[in-house]
C-alpha cells in the first residue's frame, strides 16, 4: 500500500509490476499515515485499510476491490486541522486517531459502526500545537501519543482517562515503537 504528497493511494502486490487498485487519486489531501487493520473482521476474510490524510480525514476501505477506483466505505473528518496517525483498537469497528484539532481534542477514539454524526466515544484534550503519533497497547488496554512539543500522553481507554503526561524530547515525537511484551516503548524525536 502506497500514499503520496499528491493524496493518491495505490495498492501493488509483490509479484506484480503495476498496481492493483488505486484506492485514491491525486490530487487530494497528503497522505499522513496507512494501516492495514491486523484484526481482521470476524464476520468474513475481508481486509481492510485505513488512510488518514493532512485535512484531518480518515478512510477505510475494504481490501479485496474489484473495482480499479473504489469508494471507501467509511470517511469522516476525525480533526479539523490534521489527522497524523491513528490506531485500529481490538476489532475494526473500534479507531484511536491523533491530530491537530482548533478545540485541542487532539487524541480521540471512535465507533465506526453508527452513524459518523455519533461515532466519536471520546476525545482528550491534550497535546498543544497536535499529537502526531499513536501507539496502542492491546495487553494493557492503553494509548500512547506524542506531540509536536515532544510531550508524551498515555490513556486509559478503559477508564478514558490519562494516566502519565511527561517531556521525552524538545522537539516534536515523530516515532512511537512498543515491544511485543509491552514492557518498554521508545519515542523518535525530530532533533
């Protein structure tokens, strides 16, 4: 899966010279981040992507397309400036997002299947100036994110709450790994 400064979106397979979809054409927003979602969905084998651009939409689209340009099935503006990264949590229908919002609402968490008018659950202020990168946690039921003044949150998605604020780095966190034991997680920094 590729995404350019142009807002194209194309999917290739590994055997193949030429793209398989093109999920997006250019000339839309930058794409900021793409994801396949790991879980998959219990109801059928059906795959699916997601794509948050840099107007603050995220996209879903179901992977096996047979079309060359599909719609995507679900797309709803989770910030108003950006949105830099996001999460799928537990399941496909359950998304963390992190962004830059005008309300400082810059991590949130939505349910994507009602209706997108009722779909954010909850959102943390939090993140001066935008989070720009999200890390979940499944074994410990937690969020990680960084912001563009190197802060570091961590949520309680269970309780909805933060539980840690503190400064990693004097610039903005650009990276976020997290070992698979869940013991330890290092930030990348843009210094």
């Amino acid at each position: 899966l590729t995404g350019a400064q142009d807002g194209s979106v194309r999917m290739f397979e590994w055997t193949r010279p030429q793209q398989l979809v093109c999920f997006q054409q250019a000339g839309n927003a930058r794409v900021t981040r793409m994801y396949f979602n790991a879980q998959g969905n219990k109801a059928s084998t059906t795959c699916r992507c997601g794509v948050a651009d840099g107007e603050g939409f995220l996209s879903i689209w179901q992977v096996n397309q047979t079309t060359s340009n599909p719609k995507p099935y679900l797309s709803w503006q989770c910030h108003s400036k950006t949105t830099s990264d996001f999460a799928f949590i537990t399941s496909s229908s359950l998304v963390a997002t992190s962004g830059q919002s005008n309300d400082n609402r810059n991590v949130c968490l939505w349910d994507t299947l009602v209706s997108s008018s009722n779909s954010l659950i909850h959102a943390f202020t939090c993140h001066d100036h935008g989070a720009t990168v999200l890390q979940y946690a499944p074994k410990h039921q937690l969020l990680i994110s960084g912001g563009r003044k190197g802060y570091i949150c961590i949520f309680d998605i269970r309780q909805r709450q933060v539980l840690f604020t503190f400064q990693a780095h004097e610039s903005a966190v650009k990276a976020l790994a997290l070992d698979p034991s869940e013991d330890y997680f290092v930030t990348g920094s843009a210094e």
